[in-house]
C-alpha cells in the first residue's frame, strides 16, 4: 500500500488543527477524502491513548471545567428512528489548568450525571496534588466531584445571570450578562480565583479550530468515532505543539509535562510509533 509523503501528511494534519473541513483538505492537498478520513483516524487513535498514559500526575493549581455542545448527524430533534444514540447532542467536558493553560482532561458524552461521574474521575486520576477547582452551576458536579475529591479540593461554582434579550437576536447573540455568583462549595477556595474564564475561552479555541464545532454549517460530525479522533488530534497537538501566545511555549512546557516544544514531524513520528506497536500487539496476540 502506497503510502502518503510526510510533507503531506503534515498538511492535512495541520489543516485539521486550524479549522478546514475534511473536503476543503481533500480538494487543497490532492488526496482522496478517504484517505483525509484514514489519517485522522490513525492521529486521533495515538493521540487519545499518548494523551491518556502522557498526561499524568500533573502538579496544577487552578482547574476550571466546562461543557462545550455540538451534535452528531442530527440535530436532535431531528435524529431518525434507529440512530438512537448515536446521533443528536454531543457535550464534551474539560478540564484546563488556568495558570500553565494545559488541558488535563477531556471527556465526549451526554450532559449528565454519569458522564460528569466519568469526567471528574478521570481529572482527579491526572492531578499530582490538591487544587482549586472552578465549575459554572451544573448541578451534576456536585455530586462527581464529591464522589471523586471528598473534601480533598478547594472548590466553588460560578453561576453567570442573564438578561432578557430581543427575540430577534436570540438566535445569533448570546444574552447580556448582567452578573455573576460566586458559592463556595468544598473547603476554602480562593474568591479571588473563582472564575471560569480561562475554559470559557478555551470553548472558543476549540470552536475556531475544529470545523465540526462551527455553528450554522453543513460540517458538523456525521459519526462519534471520527468527532473524538478530531478531539484527541486537537488536543494534543494544543498541548504540546501550538505556541500559547501569553505563555511563549506550549501549555505542556509550562506545566512541566514536556521539556521541548513539538513540531508536527514529532507529532507525525509519535503516530508512527504507535501504529507500530499496534501491530506487533495484534500480531502478538
């Protein structure tokens, strides 16, 4: 089987990561879209198990959580008799470091008590020590993060009030916010760090940067598999690859995961290597 020069698969990649859809890759780099769709699913795959055994025993400070919405094949009010589960709403939570900007944890599923269950087990299981953690006023934190933290977390939840807004614009403007509480839930968290700004502007990162979470376009996710390869690929090259303007390195320097900065050909040897060992393993067994 032929396969796809370096240079090119950097490109496409790369192009994954700043926001082209699947066909606009195809149409600029000359390949067939399969093969764009191949590509991602072999990224996605080694940068969801690189990020799971790499980001581990972290030393943070501050994390903030939240839940950025998209959907998959379907809205859900439209999803079709038989795609039950697998179409409609998708919620993924995360979890980023405020000061090094590192995203801890990411997590794809409902907006529910069993998945924030899931999500906050799998935070606590990356951080090195006790944090402060922040959340909006998602009722199901409550209990995932007591289950998880016990007492052992500073944390506090920041509800955001809005006002009315003209039923002409509701569609394309967020309301007006017109105030914030702040409640301290567990311990002595800081009132002075009790903020969701940083993962509020990471939603935004995520949106500029992956086509399937653009609103009001044809190119959202049309299977589950392929919207968590693009997260996994997004994800990792954010951490290690993208230079953090504020921080003048990546958010795995500054939080002490990588010592150097990657460059999309680390980025490409690291798929190699796992695809390697996923070989010799189905062989082995």
């Amino acid at each position: 089987m032929n396969k796809l020069p370096t240079q090119k698969r950097i490109q496409i990649l790369h192009m994954l990561c700043e926001g082209s859809s699947m066909r606009s890759i195809s149409r600029v780099v000359g390949v067939s879209i399969n093969t764009v769709s191949k590509l991602l699913e072999d990224a996605g795959e080694a940068c969801e198990a690189f990020h799971n055994e790499t980001v581990r025993n972290v030393k943070a400070e501050r994390v903030q959580c939240d839940e950025i919405w998209s959907f998959c094949y379907s809205k859900q009010k439209n999803v079709p008799n038989g795609k039950e589960g697998q179409a409609g709403n998708l919620w993924t939570w995360t979890a980023i470091e405020s000061k090094s900007k590192m995203i801890l944890s990411w997590f794809v599923g409902g907006r529910d008590s069993d998945t924030a269950l899931d999500f906050i087990a799998d935070l606590k299981g990356r951080l090195a020590n006790r944090v402060q953690l922040t959340t909006d006023g998602h009722k199901a934190y409550l209990e995932a993060i007591e289950g998880a933290f016990g007492d052992n977390i500073d944390y506090a939840m920041m509800v955001k009030l809005y006002g009315n807004v003209d039923e002409g614009q509701k569609r394309y403007s967020p309301a007006e916010c017109v105030g914030i509480r702040k409640t301290k839930i567990s311990e002595k968290p800081n009132l002075s760090h009790i903020s969701t700004s940083h993962v509020e502007r990471q939603n935004l990162t995520m949106r500029m940067s992956m086509r399937r979470f653009t609103r009001l376009t044809n190119g959202f996710s049309k299977n589950v598999e392929n919207h968590c390869y693009a997260l996994a690929l997004y994800f990792v090259w954010y951490n290690f690859v993208r230079i953090h303007k504020t921080l003048k390195m990546s958010p795995a320097m500054a939080s002490g995961v990588s010592d150097t900065l990657w460059s999309m050909e680390d980025l490409i040897q690291m798929i190699d290597i796992y695809k390697i060992k996923k070989t010799r393993l189905s062989y082995s067994n």
